[in-house]
C-alpha cells in the first residue's frame, strides 16, 4: 500500500506534467512558412548558444519591451519549467536518484519534447531550449538533494 506521502507527490507530478504538456503543446507554430517541411526547416535550430546570444543581446539593448519580454520568458522559462522534472524524477523512481542515471533520462525527455514540437508544428526544435531545459532539470536535482540533506540531518 502505498503511503499518502507517495500518492501525493504522484499527483503533484501528474499535474505538473499535465500543465508543462499544456503549456509546451497548446498554441500551433506562427503561420506556415511555406510547405510543411520549409516550416520544419525554419523551426530548427542546432547551431548551440544562437538563441540564447540573441535573447541575451536584446536584454542588453532594452530598446523594445515586446522583445525585452519575450526574451524572459524564453530564457527564464525554458530554465524554470523544468526544475520540477528535476525534483520529481528522483524522488518518484528511485534509480533515478543516480546523477548519472538521471541525466541521461532527463536527456532523453527533453529530447522527445523537442521533436515531438518540431513535427507536430507546435513550437521549434532548438538546441539552446535543450541545453536551458537541463540546466533547469539539474537545479531540481539539485534542490531535492539539499532538501533530503538536510531531512537525514533532522532525523539523525
């Protein structure tokens, strides 16, 4: 039987999943540009660090609010969303409690986010996204470790 404390942190992680899905899925790519694989092309980005150095140049600029904004939400949001993932997925399966272990398949979640983005035309595939995303996975790794730390400290 599981414990209230177990059950708890499912849901928590069922809404939290359900929310990032939303939130990642819900609102097709602008209009198409072209046939659907020119559009796949022009929601591709592989070169690392391109969009991050864009965004990072207009936050430096501060000459436009709209795009002062959007590069936040972009940079601050791709690390945020993430830091859940990070948090959860060690903390519900227990072999991911094994940084390595757990990289790999935060990896591979990001990863399959991505794609799935690029071919179904609801957001772009972007390697800086990728790299923001993990970033944000390892903060919640990170936090859940100094939080179960300090948890055996209390109980010792």
């Amino acid at each position: 039987m599981k414990s209230k404390k177990s059950r708890l942190m499912q849901g928590a992680f069922a809404l939290y999943s359900m929310v990032t899905f939303w939130l990642l899925f819900s609102r097709p790519t602008n209009d198409l540009f072209g046939t659907y694989w020119e559009t796949l092309r022009y929601n591709l980005n592989v070169i690392p660090l391109f969009t991050i150095r864009n965004y990072l140049y207009i936050l430096n600029r501060r000459n436009n609010p709209y795009l002062i904004r959007h590069a936040y939400v972009n940079l601050l949001g791709n690390v945020l969303l993430f830091v859940p993932l990070g948090f959860f997925l060690p903390a519900l399966f227990h072999r991911q409690r094994s940084f390595k272990r757990f990289f790999l398949w935060l990896r591979l979640i990001i990863l399959l986010i991505e794609v799935l983005q690029l071919f179904t035309l609801r957001g772009s595939c972007d390697i800086d996204d990728f790299i923001l995303n993990c970033i944000g996975g390892c903060m919640g790794y990170g936090i859940r470790n100094i939080f179960s730390m300090k948890k055996d400290k209390s109980e010792a």
